[in-house]
C-alpha cells in the first residue's frame, strides 16, 4: 500500500493498514509530519502551535488518538471576561454572548437557531440528498444573511463567525455546505464556543504531537522530503512516481488537500467527474500568529485573552499561553479577505497591523511583543490554504459522490472527506480510519 501524505489523515491510514499486516510506504512531500498540524517553538523554547490545535467535545476519534500515543489534553485558559469591539466602541462580557446592542443579538439568535434547525435536515453522508438540497447549494451563505437577516450588525457579526469556521468570506459559500458543516461539528454553536466547544482543549506538547508520535512508531515506513507527482495505474497496481524514485503498490491512498490532489498527473486520466471536483474545491485563508509576551498581563487585568473585532486585520484572538500559563501567548488571527489582503504586505507591514489589533483590544502593553510568530497558510506550497477546502454553490450537488468514491485503484481521504467533523483534526482521523477499512476490503476482494 502507498499513502501519499503524512498528515493526520494519512498515518492513521497507514497506522490502520499496518497493524492489519499490510505492508506500506507513506510519501511526504515536507520535511516534517503533520500537514495542517504543526509546532514552533519560541525564543524561549515555548511549544505553541501554528496550525490546528484545539480538541473538543464530541471529537472522540482524535481525542482516542491523543490516548492512544499518550498526549495530554488540557483546557484553553477561559477564566474571566471577554472583549468586543463593535463599531468603535469596546465592552467586556462573560460567557458566550457578547454585549451588542440588543436588535442586533435578537437577530443573530434567531438566524442561528434557523441555520441549526436547517443543518439538522442535512444527511452528513450523502449532504447533497438534503430534501432542500438543489435549493440551499443554489445560494451562497451571503445570499441567505441578506435575504434573512434584518440588521446590518447582526449579518457583519455572522459573517465574521463564518470567516472563524471557514477562513473564507460569506459569499465564497455554499449555503449547503454551511449546513453540512455545521451539522457535522453539532451545530453553530459547539463549532464556535471555547466550553462545551470545538475550542475547548489543546494537547500538551503541541498538537503536532500527535502526527510526531505516529510516524515515530511507523518507523522508516514515513518518508520526508518525497512529493508524489503522478501516479499510473495499470491492471496489477499502481506506481507512485514521487521526487527520489518511484514506488508500486497494489493500490494508493491520496491525502492530501482535494485542490493539490487535483494538481497531480494521473495516467490513465481520473473521470470527469472527480478532476472537475477538484477543479471547485479552493482552500480558505488564514494567517496564525502568536504574539509573545513576558507574562499574561490581560489576566491580572480579569481578561481570559478572547477578543472578537468588527475591523481587522485580526477579528479574534485567545489566550495560547503554555499550560504554566509563562510565557503570555497571545493568539491573533486573520482570516479570509483581511488574510488574502495581509499577504500581500511585507512581514513588518504585518506584524505592524496585527500588533495594532491586539493594542486596540488589550491596551498598550500588546504593543510591545517580545516575539510574534506567525504562518500564512495560503502561501504554503503542499497546503494551499486553510483551515480547509470551501464549497461554492453547485459543487456537492454535482460532484458531492465524487469526493469519497475510489477511482480504480486510488482511493481518498483527508478531512474534506470526513462526514463528521469534516475539516477538523478529528475528521482528519476518522477519515483515515474509514479509508484503511476501505482499502483492506478492497484488497481481500
Ligand atoms: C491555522 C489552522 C488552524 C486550525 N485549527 C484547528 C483546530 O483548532 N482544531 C482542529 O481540529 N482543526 C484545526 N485546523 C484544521 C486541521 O488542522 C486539519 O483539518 C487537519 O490537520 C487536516 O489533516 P489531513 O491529514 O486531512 O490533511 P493535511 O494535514 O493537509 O495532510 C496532508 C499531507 O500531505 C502532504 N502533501 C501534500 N501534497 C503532497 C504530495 N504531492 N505528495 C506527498 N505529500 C503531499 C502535506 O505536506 C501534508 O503533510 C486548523 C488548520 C489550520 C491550518
């Protein structure tokens, strides 16, 4: 068996396929395991995590990972108030609900219950056979808030929401794929909330600890630095042609991003029906970064760290300090259209716009970092963005079958293609997961 792609998707593959006794090859085309899951250490040796990182409630499949290569969890620090900063003005809340004028939290419930009571109808393996379906996939997530959604607060604050989940603007969605979405997490809610949410946890050590301690038990079975640049099926098998040579194996798992999937060479070419799938699935866009500082002073000050910002570049932030809680680590993002208009500066021009976000929302002593680190997740080469791929309108009634079904001999996976939790560390795992049982039936046959 040939995996292509070390993510956490592709060792839990292999990991599965190896301990049913296949014998496997991981091809990775970075230095380094993990993907989307990656560590960087400060100035001071703190492990803080550049790519994804909470776990959650209800996210069982990576939590029994974690278990299984014995990685702690611990809580996000959540003690305290919370900031907003809406229109200019800047309040404190605790708990889940910011203080916005009244009209415009009435509208945000209301819209959220429907877009929950919506999503619930929404099957997570077959989304596209959704009784609204054909209707729902024919308008974007901005269509809806404009057509349901009376003030223009309540649509700005939903569609910063959007841009949390997805790194991708309102009108970049399939209101369908919103629904999905949602409805795979939970609902609106457990996706966007630190307790009882997706939010709620990180992993001693880093997250990246997870995909470290699964290629350290499979060996020379993962190997570094090898992108896989076709891949050629014939009637016995297939053969892998990656950077250092070429690889035969029975059958391929792809995992890896469906936008760079669609970017390999594929002999004999793939059905319409799968490149043209790949052909509609970009990335999102997200530039994390982590602002250091020598304690967290917004505790002392009664702040859990947690910002939320009608202007940007960084619209949310949350306390990412160590679990000694030294050094202070402030986590800023900036996603979907501030992100794609961030890249674009030099890194002084954007540390000196996200330090600014961060003085506006915790006062003068976040202006002076000892240290800011960040990644722009766009502009990585075998990622191609993030947190993941994002439907338009169309797609998962057309192509939806396409994502999961094999072609031939090659099969796929990756968090796109997980029904639960889809486009998290935890669909990342039971996609894996479903995949090696698909490949050992498809051996056997
Ligand atoms: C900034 C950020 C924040 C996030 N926050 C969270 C979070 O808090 N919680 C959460 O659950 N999820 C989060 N996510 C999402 C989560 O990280 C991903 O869903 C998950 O890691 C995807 O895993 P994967 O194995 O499907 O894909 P990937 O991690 O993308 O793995 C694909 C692998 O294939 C390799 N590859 C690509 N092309 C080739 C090629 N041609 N040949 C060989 N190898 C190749 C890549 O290098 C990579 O290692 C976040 C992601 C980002 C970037």
């Amino acid at each position: 068996m040939a995996v292509v792609g070390a993510g956490l998707a592709g060792l839990v593959a292999a990991r599965d396929l190896v301990a049913s006794g296949h014998s496997v090859v991981v091809l990775e085309a970075r230095d380094r395991v993990g993907g989307r899951v990656v560590n960087a250490t400060t100035a001071d040796g703190t492990i803080v995590e550049l790519g994804g990182q909470w776990v959650g409630p209800t996210q069982d499949r990576v939590l029994a990972l974690a278990e299984d290569v014995g990685a702690d969890v611990f809580p996000t620090y959540d003690e305290g108030q919370n900031v907003v900063r809406y229109r200019g003005r800047q309040r404190r809340y605790r708990g889940a609900i910011p203080r916005l004028p009244a009209p415009v939290l009435l509208d945000i419930g209301r819209a959220q219950l429907r877009l929950d009571r919506m999503a619930r109808t929404v099957p997570l393996d077959e989304p596209w056979r959704a009784a609204k379906a054909e209707r729902w996939d024919g308008e974007t997530v901005e269509t809806w808030l404009r057509s349901h959604v009376r003030t223009r607060g309540a649509r700005d604050m939903l569609r910063l929401a959007v841009r949390a989940v997805f790194a991708a603007e309102a009108a970049d969605l399939s209101l369908l794929h919103f629904l999905f979405y949602s409805h795979s997490g939970g609902c609106l809610d457990r996706l966007l909330n630190v307790a009882g949410g997706a939010q709620e946890s990180r992993l001693v050590g880093g997250s990246q600890v997870l995909a470290l301690r699964l290629a350290e038990r499979l060996g020379d079975v993962v190997q570094l630095n090898r992108p896989t640049r076709r891949i050629v099926q014939d009637g016995d098998g297939v053969r892998l042609e990656a950077d250092a040579g070429s690889v035969r194996a029975r059958r391929a798992v792809v995992a890896i991003p469906p936008t760079l999937a669609g970017r390999l060479d594929y002999e004999p070419v793939l059905p319409p029906w799968r490149d043209q799938l790949t052909q509609a699935l970009p990335m999102g866009s997200v530039i994390k970064c982590m602002a250091v500082y020598d304690e967290a002073f917004w505790r002392a000050d009664g702040l859990t760290g947690q910002s939320t910002a009608d202007e940007g570049p960084v619209e949310l932030t949350f306390d990412n300090s160590p679990p000694s809680g030294r050094p202070g680590v402030l986590l800023a993002f900036v996603e979907g259209a501030h992100a794609r208009a961030l890249s674009r500066s030099t890194p002084s021009e954007r540390r000196d716009a996200i330090v600014g976000s961060l003085v506006r929302a915790f006062g003068p002593r976040a202006g002076a970092p000892s240290e800011v680190l960040e990644l722009d997740w766009s502009a990585e080469r075998w990622s191609g963005g993030c947190y993941g791929a994002h439907l338009a309108p169309g797609v998962l009634t057309e192509f939806g079958p396409a994502l999961r079904e094999p072609c031939g001999r090659v099969h796929w996976t990756g968090t796109e293609t997980a029904t639960v939790w889809a486009g998290y560390m935890d669909g990342a795992v039971r996609s894996g997961e479903r995949v090696a049982v698909e490949v050992a039936h498809a051996l056997a046959r």
